[in-house]
C-alpha cells in the first residue's frame, strides 16, 4: 500500500460504490486537481473567500505578446505561492492559440521531493 502524503476530497463528491461513502482523492492527484482549481477559479467567484483565483480568464482575448505571457506567468507564480504551499514551482509555460490559453507547470511536492507537471486550458467560449 502506498504511503499517503495529502488527501482532499473531490468536488464532484463521487461515492464508492460498494460503501457509498465519499471516496478521498490522495498524493499527486490531489495536489493536480487543487492547482487546476486554484487556476481555473476566476477570482472574486468564492463567496466569503474573494482573493482565491486568478484572473487569467481577463486575457483570453487579449494579443498574445510577452507582455500578456509575463502577467500571465507573474500572477500563477504569486497565485499559487499564496495559495498552494505544497508545491515549489519550478518552470511556467504559458501557450495561447485560437482555442485559449494552454499552461504547463513543472513543480516540485514539498514533502515529497518528487517532480511533478500539470497541463491545463483555459478555453475560449462563445
């Protein structure tokens, strides 16, 4: 059996199916899940919890330049630092293209040691 290290529950709230009870998601995956959210949740969304998110939705139409791939970068580095204290990022690439906004983070689990990398979209819709 595997050591387990983290452990949250997921938001879909799947039961098992055998128990019925809520099945805890744990390592790694929680840690993926938990930076997709933290991406994905447009800030100010959170009732009684206003500054969790980023606002990277805000440049989806903007002109793909270094200046919108730096912002971009600058608010994930500060964003996750404040928010997800398991990981240590190591790089950010920041991909955008008719259809969004692609990212890939390369980070480190803290207690882990161990190398880990996310790839997410934040898609563009009508």
């Amino acid at each position: 059996m595997a050591t387990i290290f983290f452990k949250d529950l997921p938001l879909d709230f799947t039961p098992h199916p055998v128990s019925g009870d809520v099945r805890p998601i744990t390592n790694e995956t929680a840690i993926k899940r938990s930076l997709s959210n933290l991406i994905k949740t447009k800030r100010g969304t959170r009732p009684f919890y206003p500054e969790y998110g980023t606002t990277i939705s805000n440049y989806l139409f903007e002109n793909d330049s270094v200046f919108t791939r730096h912002n971009i970068k600058q608010e994930l580095t500060e964003t996750i630092a404040r928010f997800e204290p398991r990981v240590s990022l190591r790089n950010i690439l920041v991909e955008n293209d008719d259809y969004g906004i692609t990212i890939k983070l390369d980070y480190v689990i803290l207690n882990v040691g161990r190398a880990s990398s996310l790839i997410t979209t934040i898609a563009r819709t009508a």
